[in-house]
C-alpha cells in the first residue's frame, strides 16, 4: 500500500499484523492516536463546506 509518497517527510509506514479476521479503517490523515488505524481525529480537520463523494465498490 506504500507508494513511498511520504519520502523525505520524517514519516515512516506503520507495519501491522491482524491476528483475527475483522474490518479496521486505515487512517489516512495522519492524526490519530492509534496508528495505524483511524480514530476519527479528521472530523474537526474538515472545513464546513467540504463535501464527501462517495465511489462504488470494485
């Protein structure tokens, strides 16, 4: 999943391992508490008049 974007930036990739099987939300924005997951700690980052798109499945 690294496309080796975040060069030069001081991030690193966060290795994870799932011992179960289960759904988990990857985080994206880089704000979390809980690396690597998401926390929800982008939903005051995002300016009021911002809209979501959404796209099919593939």
């Amino acid at each position: 999943m690294c496309d080796g974007e975040h060069t030069g930036t001081g991030l690193r990739s966060k290795k994870f391992i799932l011992t179960e099987r289960c759904t988990v939300r990857l985080c994206n924005c880089k704000h979390t508490q809980t690396p690597p997951f998401c926390d929800g700690s982008h939903v005051g980052m995002v300016p009021p008049d911002f809209t979501f798109t959404t796209h099919p499945a593939v």
